[in-house]
C-alpha cells in the first residue's frame, strides 16, 4: 500500500510560480512510476506530468516548458515545479502511484491562478 499526501497548492497570480510536494509512506524508489493529474471544473482529469524510477519523464504538451517534475528518493517526495503560470493551469492537482500493478491516488491540493 502505498499513501500520498499533496501539499504546496494555493493562491498564485498569472506568471508566478508554484511547488508541489507529494510525500510518500514508502520508499519511492519502489514505485515504478509516479505522476500529476489535474482536473479543473467541469473537465476530466489530465496527465500533467509523469517520471519513473529510472528518472524519466514525459509532459503533457499544454505544460512543457513551463513545468518540471522531479523526486528525492532520500526524501520520498516527489515534486511539481510550477512556473509561468495561466489561469487554465487552475485545477485541483492529484499526486499518482504506480505500484504492484495499483494505482494510488493522493487527495489533491487546489491551484488557482487569478489576479
């Protein structure tokens, strides 16, 4: 079993930045591949952001550039680096797991970008 816990998410004006965190129970370096989703109102959710434990990574097109995801196996913490951000960036932000064949869900952590 593997729990997740977002945190970072708030307030940020249009072309600011933002970080967040996704800590886990366990060791990350076990989990195969972890990721971000987002879902915004009234729209499914989305692939943000995705790394394995090898390190690497692929973006949804909507956010290369201006998005990074990296993890501290030391710290079982993956993170979302936020930057340049748009109002559509606003969404809650989903922390994912892959592990033995399960997907693992956080509870997610609100963005808004608004001025």
């Amino acid at each position: 079993q593997v729990q997740l816990v977002e945190s970072g998410g708030g307030l940020v004006q249009p072309g600011g930045s933002l970080r967040l965190s996704c800590a886990a129970s366990r060791s990350i370096s076990s989990i195969n591949r972890m990721g971000w989703y987002r879902q915004a109102p009234g729209k499914q959710r989305e692939l943000v952001a995705a790394i394995t434990s090898g390190g690497s990574t692929n973006y949804a097109d909507s956010v290369k550039g201006r998005f990074a995801i990296s993890r501290d196996n030391a710290k079982d913490t993956m993170y979302l680096q936020m930057n340049s951000l748009k109002p559509e960036d606003t969404a809650v932000y989903y922390c994912n797991a892959l592990y033995m064949l399960r997907v693992y869900w956080g509870q997610g952590t609100q963005v808004t970008v608004s001025s």
